[in-house]
C-alpha cells in the first residue's frame, strides 16, 4: 500500500520502518527533518509537507498531542484539506476523545475514512512490531487497513465502530497503569516503613498474584528510586489522565482514583517533579509516611 | 515431622492433606469435628481439643479472623497453654499485625516459637500444593520448619524476622488486589458507557499490559457481573482493608487508596452486598455512572 | 455615572435597578428584551445591541457562563469592539479564571479598563442592594468605579490589581460552600441514620460553632429533603466545581475537596439529578448509607 | 443537689466551679490533687477516691479520653461499683460510641442511670458557664439533672433518649469542624499562590458567607500559620475522627470527609507535627501546592 507517515519520533520511526520492511511504500514527515533522512536510508521517500504525505490511499499519524494531531489534521494545508476523497487517515496518537469525535466529522465532511489505532507498547515495542494495536472504525475501512496493523504489532484488537472508543480505550489502559502506580507506591510505603526490604517485597508481587509487566516495570521502578531518565514523564502522565477524566465526564461518570490520581501529579508537579517518570507519584506515599 | 494441625476449613483440608501425603504425621483439630473425619480417611489422627493437637513438635494454625486466632492461641486450654517448651507455633491465618505482636510476645514469654506463615493463593492451591508462603520469623526456627512449608507450596519467601511482617505483607496483598478490583469498576463503567464490551475490554487488557491472574480472574467476575457465589465476600474485603489500614495507622503511614476502597465496602455492605464476592464493589462504579 | 447594564437575569436585574434608584443613568441591554421593558419602567434606556449599552463611561456586565461573556465582549459588535477607548468593563459575572485572563488582555490591548466585581448574594441580595462585591483591577480604575458597588451591595473586598483574582475568589466561595454542603449530608446521614432527628440536629449546629448562613440555608434544605425547585441547579454547582479545578490545576495546587465534590456532582448528574438544587449532593451520602 | 465531680482538667475545673457557684455542693476528685485544692478554695470537698465522689445522688465525669474513662467507671473501686442504686452518672468525656454503650449498659445492670452529656466549647466557655450541652438518656432522668446542665452551659440540646447519641453528636461536631479546617487549608493554598492576602480572604468569608465562630478561629491560625501552642493537639484531632469513623463504621455509614481527614491527620503525624494545632493539616495543603 502507499502510505504517508506523519510524525517519525520515538514511536513513529519504528513504526513506519516496519510498513517499509513489509513491502510498503512510504512518504515520510516530521516537522524537524532531520528524522526523516534516517527513515529514507531504509527506503522511504522524503515527504516535505503535510500534503506530500497525503498523495497515497493512507495517511497514518503518530503525534505528541492533541495541538499537534489537530493542526497536522484540521491546519491550512492538513490532512483534511490536502487528502484525496476515499482516502483514510489512520491515527495512532494518544489524543482526547474529544478531539477524536471531531477529527472524525471532519474526514466524514470531506468525504475521507477515519480510523483510530492508537497502541500499547513502548518505543522497544515498536520496533520489534510488537505493539499492540487498539483500532475502532467503519468495519469495511478497518478490514482495509488491517493489513497495516499486521506489520506494526502483534495483535490487533478492534473496540467500536466509533474510532473515539479506540481512543477512550487507550486512555483507559494509561488510567489503569496509573492506578498500578499508585497502589505500588502505597504498599511499599507501607511494608517498607515496617522494615520488609522494597526489592524482595515486589519480587514476591510479581512472582505471585501480580505477574504482569506493569507490576514489574513499575515495582521495579519504585522500589529502587529510578526516577530519571524518565520512561514517560509526569507531565504526560497528568495530561493523560486529565484526558480520562474529560472523557469520562462527557459522559457522566465520576472515577475516584482518577481523582486522587490527578491530584498526585499536581502536587509531585507543583515540587518540581514534572520531568521525573511518572512513577515518582510514589515518592508522595513515602512523604506523607514520613519516610 | 509431628505436625499438630488446627482449622480444617477450605484452606487448612488442603494444607494438612499434603502434610499427610508428604509423610509428616498429622493430628488434627476443628471446632466443627465433621472435618476431622475426612482427614482420619487420609491417615490423621483425631484430636480431641487444641491441647491434643499440641503434642508434636509442632502446631500450625488456619483459622477465620483474629478472634479465633486469639482464643485458640490464648484461651485456657489453648496453644500457649499447652504446647511444650520449645515447641513451635506456625500461624498461617490472616490476622492483624497488633493479634501477631502479642502472640509472639505470649509464645516467647512461655519458651516456645512462633513463626507467622501466611499464604496467597485460593482453596484449589492448597489442595493442589500451589500456594505461595510468605514467611517470618527467627532464622533457626524458620529453617527448622521450611520442609513443612515445601509440601504445601510452590514457593516460599521469607520477609523478615520480625513474624508480624508477614501478616503485613499478606495483608498488603490483599489491599493491591481490591485496588485492582476497584480500577476495574471504574474502567469497566466508563468503556462499558461508552458502548464498548466489557468482556472483549477485559481480554484486551489480560492480553497485553495487565496479564496477571488478578486482572483476569476480577475482571471476569465483573464483566459478566457474576458476584454470586462469592469466592471471598464483601465483608471478609472489609475486614481485610480495615487490618491494613490499622497497621498503617500504627506505622502512621497513610493508604489514601485504602480510605477509598473501605468506603466502597461500607457502601456495598449498607446495601445488602456483604455476601457478594468482594469484586461487587464494581457495581458502585456503574450505579455512581447511572448504568 | 453614564452605565450600559449587560444581563438583566434574577442578579442582573437586581442590580441595574438599583443602580437607577441612586441616579445613575442605566443603558440595559438583554438577550431577551421582555426584560428590558421591566427595567425602562424605572427609568432605564433600552439598549437594543451590545454597542447600545457601550456609549457610557462604564459597561457592567452579569450574565451566565463563560460562553455568554466570551460572546458579549470578544465577538463581533461587542463590547471590546464597542466600547470607546478610556471606558471601562466591570464583569460580575461568575466566570473562569482563563477567561478573565483573556478579557483583560483584550480590553488593555483596545485602550480600554477592566475591572472584575463578582458578587456574593443570592438574588434577593441583589434586589435589597446587600450584595458583597469581590473587586480587583487597576487601582485608579477601582476607584473610579467604586461609587457603583457601594450602590448595588453591602460591603467591598478589593483582593489584588489583577482582575482575575477576584474571579479566583469567587470561585473559592463557591468551593467552600459545597464543602459544607457536602460536610453536612454526611454528618447528617450519620446522626440520622442513628436515630437523631436531622432537623433538630441541624438547629443544634446553627446555634452553637456553625451559626453561619451557609450552614442554615444548606442544613435545612437537607434536613427537610428541599431540592426543588433549585435556588442554585446542581449542573450549575458542577461547573463552579469545575472552574474551580481548572484554576488551580493551572496554578498547580491540589484540592482534594474539590476532586471529591465534582465526583459527586458528576454522579447526581448521572442519575437524572441535575435540575436539583446543588445540596442534593447530600442525597448520595444517605444512598452510600442504605438509607 | 450533692454532685460528685471526677476531672478537674481545663474544662472540668471551669465546670465544677460554676456547680458551686449555683449552690450545688461538689465532693471534687482528680487524679492529680492538685487541681482539687483549688476548688476546694471555692467551697468544695476533697474526694480522695472515686468512690469518696460517689456518695451524693450524682457524679458526672470530664476525663481525656476512653481509657480513663473506662477505668474510671468500670475499673475496681469505680463508679458502678461504688455508686449506690437509683445515683446518675453524667458522662461529659468525649468517648466512643462503643464505650457509651458498654457504660449504659453497665449501669443499668447495677441499677444505676447514665446520662450522656457532652459539651461544645472551650475552656473559656466552661469558665464562663457557656458551654453547649448536648444531653441524651432517659427522660425523667435528663429531667432532674437538667438543673445542673443550666448552670455550667447557655443551653442544653436533648438529642435521643439513646446516651450514645449525644457522643455521636459530639464526635460529629468534630468532623465537622476539622473539614472547615481542610477546607480554609485547600481555598487559602489556592488563592494565596495567585496573589491573594490570606489575611484579607479570611475577613472576606467571615465577613459575608462564612461568618461562624469555627471560620472565624480556624481562618485567622490558617492566615497566620500559628499553629503552636496548640488549642487541640492534631494528635487529639486524629482520635475524635478516628472515633467518628469507627461510630460510622458500626452503622455501615461511609464518610469520604472523614477518609480524607484521617489521612491528613496521619500525615501531619508522620512528619512530626502531632504536638501543633490540629489546624495545622492546612500544612499540608500548602506543601502538596509546592508552597
């Protein structure tokens, strides 16, 4: 398939690498250009705008946020404007659900598809076309495209014919991840105020009933203070899951620990944290215990 | 080794019959002297009262609560009382860490040993030698009695010498898993309002970032709303959340995931739900989202 | 003074009248003019567009959210574009501190003052002039306008130069009177759930440590079960709750009262409760406590 | 009427001076005779035992906390076993729920009335014969010691004919004055990191909506940060929530306020501010603020 890629960072490159290793063709964009080049010795052709990356049946996205999605999209000489009717721009950014809804006018507007595919999975992840894909559209679009997904990750999972449920899933999966966090930090607080070694402590988790990577990576993570460099920073961590609680009160649905969640990253913020790995919620539970 | 064995409940049946099948002599005890019959079957030898079962060398315990613990182990006639100087008492019930500091301080004041040797795992891995023992206690006893531990677990970690930290550890886990359950009820009502599946939810989260038996067997129980029968109830989540949240205020550590989830409890229980299995706390999650 | 009046609402039209009574001239304008009319029988001119109401020296402004002042002042034939350089815009209106960000800057860039005079009082204050006014804005401006607040409330608070503080003030009141909401539908379902009648309880508070309005007006209405009709609609309650969050998640401070309380709102809402009056909160602590 | 008193601290010596003020005779015992001597300079009589106090018509008790007053009571040489049949015991301590009830129902075993009646005010309103009462039992009881509670208070709130019920009443009096506390502490992180005079806000809400006694108090040692000496320690502020939580927890009540509370509390402790004002959990908020 001929696709155009938009946005080559940590994930991104990986991504568009696997499409080119499949066989695909790829017109490669990213607003500093120096990222492109890498993505050319491997095949692809330099897109030198948004709209050179638009002249395929499929355009794929991978962005930093919602202001980078929505100018990318809805900007004069966007994705909106510039693809050919028929066409489909697949967006795997983590984005609001908000904007996701109006993405999806738009494209309906302009007689474009829109199909959501955010993903699970770290940069690693994504080179090793090992993410996991979350993809929510019209189904005859999404049969289309699926192909694609097949060559960036492991499994794809389809949610909804709405592509913003792909979106709110995604969300979903950072506020459980979040929660993991927290629930960590509290319990080795706990145990580690007792005297019960942090390191043991969490081998014992994740040797038992909490066997799953996020306990692991983030267990770890806790119990041996590696705050910096930062897997995914603070920052983001508030701002996703300030996007789970826009999403869920759009909808009326009040969630308690992502309350108490945002709450924790203000304040790990307001300290001068916000750079730190968002895991250093934990340092909060060793604070209030005094430790 | 002369093993005494005391609650013949889902748990203890499984302990004290791999006891057995290991070559240890048994004798057990229950209030109730139905369970004993099954285990003579398996080559036990009855005891009469708790001081008939604290001849050998040792005498392990599998009771409800605290206040079984407390008047087996203190009571007239009862371990202290009468089990030989020397003798060794294994307390694998979850009780409170303050219940553990004082029959540790009962059992050195009288020349015995107490270790504290509780397990995670539900009644089929006990019967099926898979439990996973956390251990505590002074050094030399704890290897005295670690072949016991060997024939009714898959593995045993030992956390500290001080035996009231494994009750700390036990009791830790169970908070981590009902903030588990808890982030399932809030995720599961706000994809669910959207319009995505929940059980086609669950799968992809067990499926990539969350594939740990917790997430699975939770998150099954609450798509498919199955809280009955209750494989551990609501009251029991409670009185568990309140044990952890007494140690912590010991230590004078705060669980502000604790605070919420005893809330949520005293919630279900208020409206009739102390028999549903504790995973009903996700049903608070939809009523407060008007499902 | 020459004053253009902008939202002649219950507040609005309190105030304009009084204004009127102290021989100031009066341009009203309202999106509905059926509201007008009552005000010219007090002597007021009808202002049929915003820029009517802007030939003065002064426009105040009291309308209902922030999309109403956004409109009036920022959009075309408003009051930004309207308003001859030298006048000044006092907004009363309770709106985001984003907003009144916004607003300043565009009247400072357009020559013209903006001063922000939110009030205290229910709408029988504004009728009775016993309205508190929160203001802040440039010192000399204050003092120019100053004659007007001693004409429409009781008492004025100067809290800072920046007029968004007074806006932040405001927001603050409103927070602070949810918490007593909500502080008092759970001391309520606690003591009436014992067999302590709720209204004597209540009197008992108002006349001992809590002899304030707040706590008689929400008391009361709990006491009794009065939601309806709505003094204040609880979507209303929410979106003050909002502001709120948004003002200090912009200035980094965590209100972990606050997270509770929009969890509230959003679940009343969510049940079919947003018509009611904002202390039916209170109706969600009875439920937790099977009442 | 011949009235033993037993606590002579900084509230019952004010109390049991005001008895002998209006004419009452007081046989007056504290622990440490010290205190007595001085109210026996105002005509009283030295009790040297418990028992010495119990041998007029009624003994009302002013003890710190549980323990004393369960020992007080029931202890060896206490009042049910020193109090002849057909004599009243006024409780006035601040206790449990739980131990009213074991109180009640001690003394109706031995013949004896209990009357609950707890105070609302400090040492300066017991001084000045201007405590609250709030008084619970049996009518004809209440009726003839109802001549006492007029003399040591400006008022008396008969609550239930339950004596537990006045100490709920008590402790939610309590709760409800440390969410002020945490309320003022959050509003004044808030307003104070934009710019506003926390001096200047407190005049405002005590000025207009706030303008209770607790406000008042509170708001001023908040704006101040004077925290020390302390009013009411924090670590007395923790035992009156943690007893309005534990009362809550008997009648399955959750309280999301008090949660909050007790972590707060818990916290202050944890970093050593146990001895301050309980006030000073607003601290916290301020830290968390990056204040």
């Amino acid at each position: 398939m001929h696709v155009g890629f938009i946005g080559l960072g940590n994930m991104g490159s990986g991504m568009a690498a696997n499409l080119l290793k499949a066989g695909h063709t790829v017109a490669a964009y990213n607003r500093s250009a120096v990222k492109v080049d890498a993505l050319v010795q491997l095949g692809a052709t330099a897109a030198h705008t948004v709209a050179d990356a638009c002249r395929g049946d499929v355009v794929q996205t991978m962005l930093a946020d919602d202001d980078a999605v929505e100018s990318v999209t809805l900007g004069p000489g966007g994705i909106v404007a510039s693809l050919p009717p028929g066409g489909t721009h697949i967006s795997s950014s983590t984005v609001s659900v908000a904007l996701a809804r109006r993405l999806a006018a738009a494209h309906a507007e302009a007689g474009q598809s829109y199909v959501a595919a955010p993903v699970f999975g770290r940069p690693e992840a994504a080179a090793a076309a090992k993410l996991f894909v979350i993809a929510a559209g019209a189904p005859a679009v999404l049969e289309r495209v699926t192909p694609l997904f097949d060559v960036i990750g492991q499994r794809t999972f389809v949610v909804s014919e709405q592509p913003y449920n792909a979106n709110l899933v995604k969300l979903s999966g950072n506020f459980l991840l979040a929660t993991v966090i927290e629930s960590l930090g509290e319990a080795i607080a706990l145990v580690g105020k007792a005297g019960v070694d942090p390191v043991s402590y969490v081998d014992i988790l994740t040797s038992t009933l909490f066997s799953a990577p996020a306990y692991a990576t983030y267990g770890d993570l806790i119990a041996r203070k590696r705050y910096e460099p930062a897997g995914f920073a603070a920052t983001l961590g508030l701002k996703d899951v300030r996007l789970a609680l826009q999403a869920a009160e759009e909808l009326a649905v009040p969630l308690p620990l992502g309350s108490l969640l945002r709450d924790r990253f203000l304040s790990l913020l307001a300290n001068g944290g916000g750079q730190l790995d968002w895991s250093a919620i934990a340092t909060l539970s060793e604070r209030d215990a005094g430790l």
